[in-house]
C-alpha cells in the first residue's frame, strides 16, 4: 500500500552482503583506484559488493541531509548493515550519505562512513 512504513527509524533494512576482503586483496584488485563498493570495517577489513553484490549495495547517495533516510553501520560480527534513521515508507529511495572519503571521480577511495 502506498505511504505504509516499511522501516520504522533505527530498525536494520538488511546486510551490505559485500564479500569480505583484506587490505592485501583491496589493493591487488584496485590498487590505487576505485572501490566503489567497498566498506571499510573494524580491523582493516573490508566488505567489497563489486563482485557479490547483495542488496544494501544498491542503497544510493544524495549530500541533502535532508533526504538521508538510512545509514551504514557496523555491526558486532564485524559486517557492514544499513540502519533506518528515519521511518521510509514504501516505494521511497533508500538514500544515504557514503561519506566525506568518497569521490564521485576515477580516484574514488572506500568508503568509512560506518557510524553507528
């Protein structure tokens, strides 16, 4: 139904779902281009969704806090999640903000944006 809230704020939309990596496996696929899909985790982890795409992969970018509805977060088993920030209702963007270190060009580096 439309305007039905699907995600109440602070409730998990679903797992980022990337393929775990290290630092070593980072640079020998990107070197020192991009990674568009890759989160950085505790531990000099990542979790890169370039080759296993799960769904929180597909969330888009937008600078207007104001349309910001959700969030990437870490959770305790070390794996990137997107948070609701604010109730979405359905058939709304899923919209978040990939952080100060990510640059829309072909020097694009991960994103750290993994706040809680």
């Amino acid at each position: 139904k439309p305007n039905t809230i699907i995600f109440k704020d602070k409730q998990r939309i679903c797992l980022y779902n990337g393929q775990l990596i290290d630092i070593e496996e980072l640079i020998k696929r990107y070197g020192d281009d991009t990674a568009p899909y890759g989160i950085e985790l505790h531990n000099h982890e990542f979790e890169d969704a370039a080759i296993k795409r799960g769904i929180g992969s597909l969330a888009n970018h937008t600078n207007n806090k104001r349309k910001i509805n959700a969030r990437l977060s870490i959770n305790k088993n070390n794996r990137a999640q997107l948070i609701a920030t604010k109730n979405i209702k359905s058939g709304k963007e899923i919209l978040i903000d990939y952080g100060d270190e990510y640059r829309f060009d072909e020097n694009v580096h991960t994103s750290t944006n993994n706040r809680k």
